[in-house]
C-alpha cells in the first residue's frame, strides 16, 4: 500500500491537530512508523484490495486501512504531496469532532480486538489502583486496631478479583486475537 502524506498548506489547523494526534496514536498502539494515516489518497494491490475486511461506513475507512495494512505486516510506502485549498463552492463533509471521536473509538476497538493484552490490562490497573486505594487503609486499620471495615474490605476485594479477572480476560483475548491474526495472514499470503 502506498500513501499520500499531505503536507501543510491550506490544512485547516483543528484537522491537522486532530491527524497528528490520531496518527501518534496508531503509533503508539501498532508500533508502525506511517505519518498520516487518515489520508484519503492511496494506492493498493490487488491482492490488498481482495483480502481487506472492510467494515466501516465513514471516514474511519483511511485509519481502517492503515492498520490492517500494519496488522497484516505489509510495506507501507508514502509520497509527500502538497495540500491546496478546496475548489470554489465546495466543502468538507469531514465534522471534525464527530468524525474524529468515531475514528478513536475504531482505534479502541482495534486494540481491544487486536491487542486485547494491552487493552485488559490497563482496566485491570485500574481496578487494582482503586483496590489498594481502598485496601491498604483496612490493611493499616487492621494493623492498629485490629478492627475492618467490612463495606470497605469487601469494595477492595472486589477491585482487586476485578483487575485479575481482566487480566485473566486480557490472555485469554490474546491467545484467540492470535490465532485470528494468524489465520488472516495465512489467508492474505495463500490468496493469488
């Protein structure tokens, strides 16, 4: 897959913010050096173009398409080309929060079902956080008075069984996300 990455020039700023922060995130979660994954100019195989499983219906398609192509391990290349203004009497469907904000939710449900480890584990931190939160008071309540708290000592064993049932989750995900994966390259390297 090659990409066109548009460099600034007539580029509406809440855009171009918006781009640079969705793109650092697919980054950050897909470990793959592209500078402009929401670029509508592109260029595919056919092989590429027969094994995508499209499953989006607005402008998420461009951040779709990268991060099947980052998934699927493939090269992606990229020319530079000049961004010039809109011709005269036309405009952008683009909305730029509502499209934006559908864009990241894709990106989350790429990591929940892609990288489901990651994804389980930073809510199993969190129910963790909360139960030493709310247990290591009991723990030192006990230590002095040798009184608990039920109520408290109970929401703190909950947080804690929470965080090890998703980090449970979070395996279990990633050992299926993982024979999914591969059947998917499998079945894009079997395709003539």
């Amino acid at each position: 897959m090659v990409t066109v990455v548009r460099k600034a020039g007539k580029y509406r700023k809440g855009h171009s913010f918006g781009n640079k922060m969705l793109t650092g995130f697919a980054k950050f979660l897909f470990g793959n050096n592209v500078n402009d994954i929401l670029s509508g100019y592109r260029v595919f195989s056919r092989k590429f173009v027969k094994t995508f499983p499209a499953t989006s219906r607005g402008f998420e398609i461009e951040a779709e398409l990268t991060i099947f192509a980052m998934q699927m391990r493939m090269q992606i290349g990229e020319m530079d080309a000049e961004y010039k203004s809109r011709p005269e009497g036309s405009f952008s469907k683009l909305n730029t929060f509502r499209d934006g904000f559908r864009i990241l939710f894709l990106m989350i449900y790429l990591l929940m079902t892609e990288k489901p480890i990651i994804f389980w584990w930073i809510i199993a931190l969190f129910f963790a956080l909360f139960g030493f939160y709310y247990g290591i008071p009991v723990i030192l309540s006990f230590i002095k008075e040798g009184f608990v708290p039920i109520a408290t000592s109970v929401l703190a064993t909950g947080f804690i069984l929470l965080s090890g049932i998703c980090i449970i989750t979070g395996l279990i995900m990633n050992a299926i996300g993982r024979a999914i994966a591969e059947n998917r390259r499998f079945k894009y390297n079997s395709f003539n």
